[in-house]
C-alpha cells in the first residue's frame, strides 16, 4: 500500500508509470494489429524476402529478382490499371505488382488449393484485399468477362497457347500479354541438357508456343532476356 502510495504522490515514479503503461498499450495495439502494422514495422521488404524464402524452401516456382523488377517497371511506365494473371502460386507476383501503385486492379486465377489459401494470407498480410482478387480454379475453364490491360501467364507451361487464346479476348484494344518461363532454364536453348522425358516434352510445348507467337497473325511479339526469358505481345496496328 505505502508503495502505491509513494509510485502515485512521487511524480517521477508516475512519469515512469506512464510512460511503461504507454509502451505496454501501444505493444499491445501492434500485436492486435499486427497485419496493418507488420508492413510498416519490417517496411514490406522483409515480408516479400520471407515469401521469396519460403517459395525457395518449398520449391514453388515464383518470377525472377530481374523479371519480376522488368515486370514492375513496365507496368508503371506504361500506365497499366487493370492486371489478370493465370498462375497466382502462393502471390507472390501479384503482390509485387498491386504494390506498384494502389490504383492497380489484379484478379490472380490459381488452381492449387493449397497454394492459393497460402496466397489469400499473404495477400492479408500486405493489407492488398482491395486490389487482388483471387480465384480458386483451372485456368483453362475460368470465364471472366472483364477486359485488362495485361494479361501475365504464369501457370502450366504447357497450356500456353491455350491460355492465350483463350483470354486474349479479356485483353483492351492496346493491352499487352506477358508470358514467362520461355527459356525454361536455358533448355530451350540448349537440348543437350535434356534429362528426363518431362522436360524434353515441356521444352517442344514451349517451342512449339515461340513458333505460335512468332507466327501469330493478329499479335506481334518480342522477348525479353531477363529471368527465365518473357514475352510481350501486343496486336498489330491494322493501318500500318
Ligand atoms: C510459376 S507458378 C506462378 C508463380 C507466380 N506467378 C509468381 O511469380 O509468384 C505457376 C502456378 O500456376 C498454377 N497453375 C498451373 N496450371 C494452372 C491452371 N490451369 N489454372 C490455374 N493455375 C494453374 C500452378 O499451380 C502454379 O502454382
């Protein structure tokens, strides 16, 4: 009791008082708003690097550093509003794109269930709710009437061709359609690394997508050599 007494009447002991119940409450509101604030408290960058981490250790396949920095880059300069991806993995892509800028509208389709509750948390985590929306199905039967600046694919290599044809008609007039993976880590360019059959399937997909895309009569494309090789297509201007 004398103790209470003393820490309430000694006005140094009530400012240290103060100031401990202060850091306590503001300890508290922190933890209880931890998703808000954790993107402050490590500025997001700690976050992106523990889901780049974790995609590592669990063998998810995520975009290149330098891609996915080409990828940013071209969606600022190029005033890209509205994004659909086909592949969203565990978000990590998506994420870095909505960070872009906040007008940035993204619906991200992923097929794997596990992959895509792992994506709706990080999604949270960065408080990116009102920019990404995810989907929860196979790519190839999704049907989106929306229209998009961008369309990224990033899913099964082998469906490329599918996957473009398909949403090109969800792509504006002057909208663009990135696809990655084109190198398929230099085996395209490079047979004789070959090992197992799967992979010489996939890389005959992928040549056989370059063919398509380089023969492709209503889209001109060109290929970027960062990461594991992208393309940009965009349709030809009719009156040239
Ligand atoms: C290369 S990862 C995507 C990586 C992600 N874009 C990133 O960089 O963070 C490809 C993802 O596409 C998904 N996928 C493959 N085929 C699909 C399909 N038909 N529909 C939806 N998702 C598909 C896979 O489950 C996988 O998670």
């Amino acid at each position: 009791m004398k103790f209470i007494v003393l820490l309430i009447c000694n006005p140094y002991y009530s400012y240290v008082l103060i100031t401990l119940f202060c850091v306590y409450s503001f300890d508290c509101y922190l933890v209880t708003n931890y998703k808000r604030f954790a993107i402050f408290i490590d500025l997001g960058g700690k976050m992106i690097e523990k889901i780049e981490e974790y995609a590592r250790l669990n063998n998810i396949p995520i975009m290149q550093k330098d891609a996915m920095e080409f990828l940013c880059n071209f969606i600022n300069n190029n005033n890209i509003n509205t994004i659909l991806e086909i592949g969203s993995a565990i978000g990590y892509s998506s994420i870095k794109m909505a960070l872009v800028n906040k007008d940035i509208k993204i619906t991200t389709i992923e097929k794997d269930i596990d992959r895509y509750n792992i994506a709706i948390n990080n999604v949270e985590l960065f408080n990116l709710t009102n920019q990404i929306t995810l989907l929860n199905e196979d790519a190839l039967t999704t049907n989106l009437d929306d229209k998009f600046d961008l369309i990224f694919i990033d899913a099964s290599k082998s469906h490329n061709i599918d996957f473009f044809n398909k949403y090109k008609n969800n792509l504006n007039e002057k909208g663009y359609i990135i696809t990655d993976n084109l190198s398929f880590h230099n085996l395209v360019e490079n047979p004789s690394l070959i090992k197992t059959k799967n992979q010489r399937n996939l890389v005959n997909k992928i040549k056989k997508y370059i063919d398509f895309l380089d023969k492709n009569e209503e889209f001109d494309t060109k290929y970027i050599p960062l990461g594991d090789k992208i393309s940009i297509s965009v349709r030809k201007c009719l009156d040239e």
